[in-house]
C-alpha cells in the first residue's frame, strides 16, 4: 500500500487509527490470517532416506567435472583476454612512438619557422629603416627647395 492510499483510509476511517500526540496518527495494521495446510500439504512420517557412497561419488565427480569445465572455459578467456591485453599495449607503444616522432617534426619545423621569421622580420627592419632614410632624405630636400628664393625655383625648372 501507498503512504497515500494509507492516509485516504485514514479519512474515510476504513483503517483503525489512534493519535500519536503531535506527531501524525498510529495506524493499526492487522496480522494476516495464516494459511491452513491441506491434508495433501502435511507429513505424517519420516521417510530415511540412505544414499550409497556410489551415488555421493558419483554426484561429486560431476560436480567436479563441471567445475573442471568451467574452469578451462575460464583460464581459456583469461589467454584471450591476455592476447588482447598485449595487443592493445602493443598498438598503443606503436601509436605513442607514432605521436613522439609527430611532435618532433612538428617541434623542428615550429625552430624553422620561427627563424624564417626571425630572418624576415629583420629583412623587414631594414627595408624599413631604408625606406625611412629614404623619406627623411626626400624631406630634406623638399626643405631645401623650399628655402631657395622664388626665383632660384623658377629659373632651376
């Protein structure tokens, strides 16, 4: 029975109940009727049962061939298992030799691009600063030509 089927009992008053103080009710739950044996279902003697040392042999010898088969079913999973076992470790000594030599070429190549770049940017540097040089010279110029007198200017075009 559900705590809900329960309290709904407790409310039509179909279940016999008494208060607990505070705390809620004291349900009182009945004691199942016990079952009456049929005549068919009571014993009326003692039968001795004897059973010869064949028999118990013979019980314990299949009990101990199957066990024997079990356990060859067991031991033969535990090779498989094992095989299995040094394969995956062998796949994964391989794919761990396969990463470390990735990651040395990837490292080698990274030094080599980095001084590729190194080279380029002081390539860069300096046609900057020439260009620069370059400007500062047109300026200077410039200045010059703008200093001359007006008709310096006219007579040297």
């Amino acid at each position: 029975m559900t705590p809900t089927a329960i309290r709904n009992r407790i409310r039509r008053g179909t279940i016999p109940t008494k208060p607990n103080g505070n705390i809620g009710h004291l349900v009182l739950v009945p004691r199942p009727e016990p079952v009456p044996l049929t005549p068919t279902d009571t014993v009326t003697g003692t039968v001795p049962v004897t059973v010869s040392a064949d028999a118990l042999d013979r019980v314990a010898d299949a009990m101990v061939a199957e066990l024997r088969g079990r356990l060859s079913e067991l031991q033969a999973r535990i090779t498989s298992a094992d095989a299995e076992r040094m394969a995956l470790q062998r796949e994964a000594a391989q794919e761990r030799a396969q990463a470390a030599e990735e990651r040395a070429r990837l490292q080698s190549a990274l030094v080599d691009t980095g001084q590729r770049l190194a080279g380029l940017s002081k390539a860069r540097e300096a046609d900057l600063d020439r260009h620069r040089h370059e400007v500062d010279e047109l300026r200077r110029e410039l200045r010059e030509l703008r200093q001359r007198p007006w008709w310096r200017r006219v007579w040297a075009a």
